[in-house]
C-alpha cells in the first residue's frame, strides 16, 4: 500500500481547493495531492543524467524525465490501487482512496491506466533506441510490485527495484548503453528506497498487522532505526563509488555531507510510532534528491 505514496484523505490540499469536482477523484487516483512520490521517481534519473553529463546535464532530457516521472509514477499508484483496493478499504489512511470508496469504477480506473501508459509511452519514445529499451523493461517491475506485500516482508525492496530504474534509462539516454557508474547508481538507490518507504510503512504497521499486509516496518520491528540508518549508509557508499566510477571531481565528495546530515536528522528524530512524524521524514527525501543533484553537477562542473 505504500507506493511511496501519499493518502487521499487530505481535503485541505489543493486539489480539494481548486480542481472542480469531477476531476477530484481522478487526481487523487494519480497522487495528484501529494507530489512526493514524483520526485522520488525523478530523481534517479535526474541523477543519472548529470551523472553521466561531460557537463552540464542536458535540460531537454531532464524535461522529459520530470514528465515521465509524473506520468509513470501516476500509472504506478493506479496499478496499486487496483490491486490494493480490498486492502485499502480496510485501513484508515487509505480507504478513502477512489477506488476503495468506489468514487471510481474499477472499468473507470483500467481506461485512465491505458492513458497513462500512453502518455508514458510517448515521452520514452523521445529517448535515444537504448535508453527506450532499458525504460520499456521496467514495465515488468511496476506490474509485480503490488503483489509482493502479500507474500514478502520485502516489498520495499521490489519498490526499490522500480522506483530507481531511470537511473539506468538516465545514463543510457546520455550513454547509450548502460555504465558501471549506472549500476552503482541503481543498486545505491535501492538502498535508499528501502530506508524512506520503511519509514513510511510505519504508519500503517497496525492495520498491516491486522490485514495480514507485509512490509519491512514489520519486519524490522525495534531494530527498525538502525537498520533504516544502514540502508542510507549504504547509499551514499555506493553514490561515492558511482562518482568515482564517473571520474567526479572533490566537490561531488564534499557536499555528500549534506544528504549525509539529513540522513542522520532522519534516523535519529523519527518518531516509528507517529504517523505525522513518519510522513514529514518520508517526505523530506525529495530534499535528498536536491543534495545529491547538486553534488553530482558540481564534481562534473567545477
């Protein structure tokens, strides 16, 4: 259920404000409401691209992976709400999603997938033949992943799998072909959606329990804080070696203190029994994203 997502439930957010009545449901099916998990999925390949830069990052690539991001990342929360949506009705933060509440049909919900998977389709297509490959491959990823919470208390890492996929497409779309700075990349990043979307499976650890839904909030239980911790550290070692594979210059090194700090912030304030605290610490990994941008850009640049 997490999808590195966002709840339905807030009605003070600005779809509720501002998007005629009609639309609402079908914004809130997209996460519309809650562009956190946007920028999760951006990132990577956002990363990739500077990464893979002799330079500076290519502002039409990086255009078209804020589009896909938003796209993908919209098709991806349909999927799990189609499959989810029996679970999702039994848990608080979830069951007034559109097609728990029946807000939406679940005919309704596989025409709006096809669109989007259209609409994916025809920013990939921009992309050079290699990097529409390693994207077209990724389908596979984003179809299995609703599936593994039932029978896995690893569903994180199968979130892992997909959320940073664009780290591949980011680098061949520059490369045309897939580098050991990529894969370095790609493995760091699962790391590090298994840190973030187990502090966001906290929210749900009591109903998860109840509902028999699998998570590594379950899993890990107590020792859930230092593990978290371990999953970021081995991020930013495997980011460093990606740099270094990329031959990224001191600067790049230097300003890994910052995702570093906000890492330690992370572990060491989260609060696993508050759901409000989970939330804020979950979302503030779009501010990881900007660190590590800018660090992968200034040892390419300077």
């Amino acid at each position: 259920m997490t999808q590195a997502g966002t709840n339905t439930q807030q009605a003070t957010g600005w779809v509720e404000r501002y998007a005629p009545a009609a639309a609402r449901p079908w914004l809130y099916l997209a996460r519309a409401n809650g562009p956190a998990g946007y920028w999760l999925l951006m990132w990577p390949c956002w990363w990739a691209t500077a990464l893979a830069a002799a330079g500076w990052p290519d502002l039409r690539l990086l255009v078209l992976f804020l589009v896909g991001a938003i796209v993908m990342r919209s098709a991806g929360c349909t999927v799990n709400d189609i499959m989810d949506r029996d679970f999702d009705a039994k848990v608080e933060r979830t069951r007034n999603r559109p097609l728990a509440s029946g807000a939406i049909s679940l005919t309704g919900a596989l025409v709006f997938l096809v669109v989007l998977l259209l609409l994916g389709l025809a920013v990939l297509v921009q992309l050079d033949r290699a990097a529409v490959l390693v994207g077209a491959a990724s389908l596979g990823l984003v179809a299995i992943y609703p599936f593994m919470k039932r029978i896995t208390y690893w569903p994180q890492l199968f979130l892992g799998f997909a959320f940073n996929w664009g780290a591949l497409v980011g680098w061949a779309a520059v490369k045309g072909e897939i580098g050991l700075p990529a894969l370095l990349l790609y493995a760091g990043g699962i790391a590090w959606t298994i840190g973030y979307d187990t502090i966001y499976a906290h929210q749900d650890k009591t109903d998860d329990r109840q509902i028999g839904v699998k998570s590594t909030a379950l899993a890990f239980g107590s020792a859930s804080r230092p593990l978290i911790g371990m999953f970021y550290a081995l991020f930013l070692i495997a980011l460093a070696l990606a740099g270094w594979a990329a031959g990224l210059s001191w600067p790049f090194y230097a300003l890994l203190a910052m995702p570093a700090a906000h890492f330690a912030w992370q572990v060491t304030t989260a609060d696993f029994d508050d759901p409000a605290s989970c939330r804020r610490r979950f979302v503030s990994n779009g501010q990881v994203g900007v660190l590590v941008f800018a660090a992968i850009v200034a040892g390419s640049v300077l």
